[in-house]
C-alpha cells in the first residue's frame, strides 16, 4: 500500500513569509509525528498527534510553529514569519497508534530553504 | 535526559568488509531501541528494533545489532558490506509508550569498490 507521502517536495520562500507542509500519513494510522532535520544532524521531534489532538508538542521551537490534523489524517505544519535558521528537511512519520511496539514509517520529507 | 550517541560522523569500508556502527544511549529505563538508514533523497527506513527479549536482533538487508545493557550500546553490524549499503544510518530511542523518537547525529558510510 502507500507509505506516507509529503507535499511539497521542496519549498523556497523569503524571510518572512508564512508556509505549510503537508503530510498524508499511511491509511488507518492513528498516530502522527513531525521531526526536523537539519544539515548533518538527526531528525529532532516536534509534535505528535493522537487522532486529531496533539498529544506532545514539547519540540515545537516556538510559537511561530504550529500544526494541526482537523480530521484525524492529514496534517499540516504551518511556519509563520520564516527565519533563515528555519531551513531544514521537514520529516512526518505516522505510525498505527494502537501499540506501544510499534514502527514510525516515515516519508520522504520536504526540503524546506528560507532566502 | 534521555539521548542517543553516535560517535562515528564517517565511516569508510572496503565492499566485501565487516561493518559495526557504534550507538550508545542514555534513557531513564531500558529504551526500545530502532535503527534507520536514509539514502539520499529518501525517507527514513527501518533496519531492526529492539524491545525486549533475545538482545541480538536480526534486521532486513543482513544487517544485526545487539543490545548490551552494561554498555548502554546498541551496535548495528553486518558481515559482508554491499556497494549499494552506502548510505547515512541512524540509532534512535524511545520509550515503551507511543510517542517520540530521540535520534543520533548518524554516521554515513562510504563503501570503497
């Protein structure tokens, strides 16, 4: 079946501007996971959710950062007000949220550049 | 708090060579314990876990790894390297409940023809 696909692929955007990354997790997943990786590090979490609340988002940066998943599937991470420093492969990872031994599939990512 | 190590930012091979990638932990309790290898352009996929019970845990593409709680390690190998292994792995943890991974910084390996 299909993994977890991520829109868009790459992003570029100027200092300053709002934008959102979109994740389709793999179907029937419950649980959802956003992660940013920066150049030559490993993938930091951010948020994740249960259904369609957020049930940590203790890695959220800060409150430029938001995210949300109206309807317990897609999710949307939405940046405002872009900051170099925000540049980063974005990650989501979902997982079926059923067991605590479980695996997190993640996708491909967006690769997101702030000029 | 809890953290993953890996010590090896590069590692370069010979294709036919052994391979043992170091991760080392620290956590409150015995974590679950996953390794990931990304390619380029790719997304994260699963090589093998741990959670409990037998600590030399087999994983896809010949890979292994071993759990030593003495050592707070978690060592991913593989006896025969392949050209196409080249890639960036990491070592990640997390507790027995759903929630967040805590990553390495990952090692990339390079595999000499």
């Amino acid at each position: 079946g299909a993994g977890v696909s991520q829109t868009p692929s790459n992003k570029v955007t100027e200092k300053g501007k709002y934008v959102e990354l979109r994740c389709d997790p793999i179907s029937g997943h419950t649980a959802l996971y956003w992660y940013r990786q920066s150049l030559g590090q490993g993938p930091e979490f951010l948020i994740y959710f249960q259904g369609t609340g957020a049930a940590d988002d203790s890695g959220l940066p800060n409150d430029r950062f938001f995210a949300v998943r109206p309807e317990g599937s897609v999710s949307t991470l939405k940046i405002q007000r872009t900051e170099r420093g925000d540049s980063a492969v974005y990650l989501c990872a979902s997982s079926s949220g059923t067991s605590g031994s479980e695996t997190q599939y993640f996708g491909p990512g967006t690769r997101l550049l702030v000029l | 708090a809890q953290s993953v190590t890996q010590p090896d930012i590069h590692i370069t091979v010979s294709e036919g060579a052994s391979l043992e990638l170091r991760c080392n932990y620290s956590y409150g309790a015995t974590p679950y314990l996953f390794w990931y290898v990304q390619s380029p352009g790719q997304g994260l996929q699963l090589l093998l876990k741990y959670f409990s019970g037998d600590t030399l845990v087999q994983g896809i593409k010949g890979f292994e790894a071993e759990f030593k709680r003495s050592q707070s390690s978690f060592n991913l190998r593989k006896p025969s390297v392949h050209w196409s292994d080249a890639a960036e792995y990491f070592c990640a943890a997390r507790g027995s409940t759903l929630g967040r991974l805590y990553f390495g910084r990952g090692t990339q390996l390079t595999v000499w023809p």
